[in-house]
C-alpha cells in the first residue's frame, strides 16, 4: 500500500522491502555451502528515519554456521541499529542450540532497539518456528513475514528441506545434447556442453555441501569432483560416491585426493570388508546402508544419513541412472537441466529416464538461463 513521500511522491513500502531484501538473500548466497549445517542467511540494517533509507550494516552466517547474520549485522551497526529496520532472509533463532554461545538472534534484535524486522521465510527449527514473534510484539517491534518468499525459500531450500523432512535437499543436474541424449555405452565421453556453462556448474558446485555421483561415473571419468575456478578452489564441497558394492578403484582421484577433500562412500551392508579397508586406508569414510528390493544401496535410507551428518545440500552430477533412481525414490527436489550442442550419430544415452520423466510433471519449470551456446532450465518441487 503507497502513502505519501517526499515530495508529495508516493511512498512504495513493500517495494522498499523487496529491494533491501534482495540484497539480504544475495549475502544470504554468498556462503551457500560453508555454513551446513546452519543455513546460510543474509542480513542488512537499514535506516528509514530520514528522505532516503540509509544501509547501516549487512552481514551473512559465517563459515561453519557461527556466527549468525543478524549477530554479525547488528554488531556492525552498534548503536546505529536502534529505530532502524532489520531485513532477514530467514526467520531469526529465538532459542540457542547447544552450539551457541550467548543470546539468541531474538534477544539480540530485541536488546539493539531494532524499530521493525522483515523476514522472508519463516524457519522451521525447533529454535525459531515462531517462537520470536511473541517477544517481538512484547517489546513493539512489528515485524513483516513472506518479503520475496520464494525468493528466500530458494536460498534455504537445503535448511528447511533437513528440517522439516530429515534429509538435505537434492539438486539433480543433467547435461543432454539438442537429440536429448547424454553420453554414449561404447564411446568417448561427450562434451556436451560449453566453457561458460562448465564454469557456472563450478560455481553451484562451490554452493553445494556435498556433490553426488555414482560408481559408474567413477569407473567410466574417474572425476575429480572439485571446484576448478581461480579463487574458489578451497569451496570443493565434500564428495559422495554412490557405491553399493565398493567398486570405487583405490587408484581413482576420488579415492587418492580424499585427504585434501572429505570423500564418503556410501555402500550397502552386504558390501567386502576388504575393499572397506582399501578405501580407508586412503582417507575415505565408508557409510553403510541397507539394501534396496535390487541390491543396491538404499537411496533413501543415504540421504536420512547425510542429513543426520548436517549436510543440506546435495548436487548430484551422477548421470542419468542415479538421477533416474532418485527420482524413483521421490528425492528430486531441483532439477537443473542443461541442453548443449547437437551430437547426432554420436551418442545413445537418453538423458532423462522414465521415473525422471514422470517426475517433472510434478516439478515446476521457474527459470530458464541461456549462458553462451547452452541453456540452462530450472525445475523445483513446488
């Protein structure tokens, strides 16, 4: 609702929102996958008082979870925070978890003065859940809820996902050539897709806490599974190799790089002790879980487990058949799908399986990005 503002101009309060928002998910973005397992949240001091809002301070949850972003930007502010409008990408704590140390978020926007707080997405933790916005009102701050609410549902997807379901999120993404196709059985890997492109999959490599593959992309790329842009290197999020069997070889660069970069394995019960052994020896941790109807290692009863482990998000780079199993198993919660170049006569691999295909009738298409020569389309659960 507009009222008067300078000027005798129209006042657009929610679209003033909207805007320090944004900047409130952008810092909330910035450390996707260094805070897991908090999620990572973005927040910005704003003061209303005079013609034009001034920013006071911003701050985003540090890496390793601590500290919290209103914490960082409420310190930044001091004294200045008082009367001023606090934006949150997330729903503020509003009691300590045994990892804390001090007061809670809410007791922190409540002793700097804060004149009004807007939040994007309420948090289902059992330390926040709503619990604030009884003190809130004690103490007179309004508070505004559900600014860019998709927006920030997007950015703390992993959180809510662990939260609310015991597992982190899961993005699937898939590269297919302009036939639909995404590799051959008998040939050399396909390149299918760009510079630019491969570059922006380092880069939601460096947002992730975890990338997936399975055995075969071990076997047939023996991959390095690292972020491979200047800068970033030290973003390389933990691996995960989806290897029912332990076929993963002791030789491959998963396995002799695991000391520098956390590597899990994630086998079935059933699975040799020795190639246990083989693999530990180098620095893999092995995770066992029950086999599925097929023998394989239950998908998932894996993903309960890494969310036990604090993981939030995952991006599996695994191919069509591990993407087709966790779409079976009802665990796609985003797919990102990148067409390239054509490879006619070249490959004989469909890039979407059938429990995949069937599945994106209940995903949402909500972004599409062409970058260079390839397109990038964005699905997620609505």
């Amino acid at each position: 609702m507009s009222t008067s503002g300078t000027a005798g101009q129209p006042f657009d309060r929610a679209g003033r929102d909207e805007r320090f928002m944004r900047l409130a998910i952008a810092l909330g973005e910035r450390n996707l996958g260094l805070t897991w397992p908090n999620p990572s949240v973005g927040s910005v001091v704003v003061d209303e008082s005079g013609d034009a809002p001034v920013i006071m301070a911003q701050g985003a949850t540090q890496p390793g979870g601590r500290p919290h972003a209103e914490r960082v930007a409420l310190a930044a502010a001091g004294e200045r925070a008082r009367g001023a409008t606090l934006y949150v990408s997330l729903e503020p704590c509003a009691t300590r978890s045994s990892r804390d140390d001090g007061p809670s978020c809410t007791d922190l926007i409540v002793a700097a003065g804060i004149g009004r707080l807007v939040v994007s997405v309420a948090d289902p933790s059992p330390h926040a859940a709503g619990q604030g916005l009884e003190r809130f009102e004690r103490s007179g701050i309004p508070m505004t809820a559900g600014c860019l609410a998709d927006e920030g549902a997007r950015l703390h997807r992993g959180h809510i996902t662990r939260v609310s379901k015991g597992r982190p999120a899961v993005t699937v993404k898939l590269a297919r050539s302009t036939e639909g196709l995404a590799g051959s059985r008998h040939g050399p890997r396909l390149m299918l897709t760009g510079e630019i492109a491969n570059a922006k999959v380092h880069v939601m490599r460096a947002h992730a806490d975890a990338i997936m593959v399975g055995v075969g992309t071990v076997l047939a790329d023996d991959p390095l599974l690292n972020v491979r842009l200047p800068g970033l290197e030290s973003r390389s999020p933990v691996r995960i190799v989806v290897d029912s069997n332990l076929r993963t070889p002791p030789t491959s660069r998963v396995v002799t790089g695991a000391r520098e970069i956390p590597t899990w394995i994630v086998a079935s019960v059933t699975a040799p002790v020795d190639a246990e052994k083989a693999l530990t020896a180098h620095g893999v941790e092995v995770m066992r879980v029950s086999a599925d109807e097929t023998g394989r290692a239950s998908l998932p009863e894996a993903l309960q487990l890494l969310g036990a482990r604090g993981i939030t998000q995952v991006f599996c780079e695994g191919g069509p058949d591990l993407a087709d199993a966790l779409a079976k198993a009802d665990l796609v919660d985003e797919l990102v799908l990148v067409t390239g170049r054509s490879v006619r006569g070249q490959g004989d691999v469909p890039a979407l399986g059938l429990s995949l295909q069937d599945r994106m009738d209940h995903l949402d298409l909500w972004a599409e990005e062409q970058i260079g020569p390839d397109l990038f389309m964005f699905w997620e659960r609505p």
